[in-house]
C-alpha cells in the first residue's frame, strides 16, 4: 500500500447516518458482485461492481493467476467472465461479463471531500453481500508498490473510516446519490476502523480502454 512507513490515519470524521448508507446500498447492491476463481491450486475470492454494460471493475490481485473468472450475484446467478485488462500497477482490472446482473454504476471522477457519507459493499470471507456505513477521512497521493511489490506507482487514494476484510477487496465504495468514488483494496495494518480505496478517478481511462474487448489477458502469476 506505502512505500516505507504508511502514515498515520487522519483523524475520525461523523460516521454516515443509516440513512445515507441505505441510500448507497440501495443504489449498488444489484451490481455489486462476487469474484471467484481458482488460481495455483486455490479459490480466490472477492469483489466488483459493473461499471458499464458488460463489464466489471475489480482489483489485479483478485485475479492474480486466475484463467477463469466468474461472478456471483447476491440473488444467487452466476456468469462466466474474461479478464480483459489486468493493471498491477494500480490494482486494477476490467472483466468481460456479456450478462451483468444489474445497471452499471456511474463513476464520481472528482474525489469526495473530508467527511463524505457513503457505504462499502463487497463479499468478505466469501460470505454474502455486506454493506458497511463508510465515510472518508481523506484522499492520499499514495506511493506505493505493485501487487507484486516491486515498482513504485503512485496512486490517488481514499482513506476510508470502515471495517475491511479480506473478500472486500474489488468492491465499490459508494456514495448516497450512487456514485462509485472509489474500489476498494486495502486494510490499514494497524487500525481496524480503516480501509482504502482507489478513487474512481483512476478507474476512467482503463475502463475506456477495456470497452469493446473480449480477448483475455495475461493476468501473471498468483499472490504469495
């Protein structure tokens, strides 16, 4: 997530009322999917969202080494998909779904300010559909390594105040209105009450460049 040693979180803002978490849930649940596939000798699992028709967003290390994707929905249908963009530099990646369960969700290009209500959706621990009230505390110009940890890549991140587990990772963080503002893809390691996200600025130009595909990609070697 940082290069050296990460910095301290910023300080508590008002949690979301229940209320605009709803909103958000409401507005995202449909289109927020299960990510599952096996890769070197395991299941990976975790999370996305459809952000255009046919096509998910998640992150590069949920599909780290996975040749065969598929996606769950929370009603229960399931979809075979194809990685057609695999970005290890940002932790992204774009999937071809022909049937996505739900309407896409739009992305907020400018990041929300400090304070910003939201909620954080996803499948931790492979479990079901988990909507958890989130709001930001600050955005971040995050250096960072790849999911490989090798180069150094700059990211715009969202430091969120939330709970994330593992299986969140890919998912949307979404704001009342149902904007996505940011995928989530990391847990502080030293605060339980904080995650982050990569903000929905940075998911524009790979999903551009993603539309129209069908092909797969490479999607390298596994994590860890």
């Amino acid at each position: 997530m940082f290069s050296g040693i990460p910095p301290l979180p910023a300080e508590p803002v008002r949690p979301p009322s229940r209320g605009e978490a709803r909103a958000a849930a409401e507005a995202a649940a449909s289109s927020t999917l299960q990510v599952i596939g096996p890769a070197c000798d395991v299941i990976q699992e975790g999370s996305g969202f459809v952000a255009a028709d046919g096509y998910v967003v998640t992150n590069a290390h949920v599909v780290a080494g996975m040749d065969d994707p598929e996606v769950r929905s929370a009603v229960g249908g399931s979809s075979d998909a194809t990685t057609v963009l695999f970005d290890p530099d940002l932790d992204l990646a774009i999937l071809s779904v022909p049937d996505t369960p739900g309407p896409p969700l739009p992305l907020a290009t400018e990041p929300p300010d400090r304070g910003a209500p939201g909620a954080v959706l996803g499948y931790p621990q492979g479990g079901p559909l988990d909507v958890r009230r989130a709001a930001v505390r600050r955005t971040l110009d995050a250096v960072g390594r790849d999911i490989y940890g090798r180069g150094e890549v700059e990211r715009l991140v969202l430091e969120l105040q939330t709970l994330i587990r593992p299986g969140n990772s890919g998912g949307p963080f979404v704001l009342p209105d149902g904007r996505v503002a940011g995928v989530v893809f990391a847990a502080s390691s030293g605060e339980d009450d904080v995650g982050y996200a990569i903000a929905a600025g940075e998911v524009d130009d790979p999903l551009r460049t993603a539309m129209g595909r069908t092909t797969p990609v490479d999607t390298g070697p596994c994590i860890g």
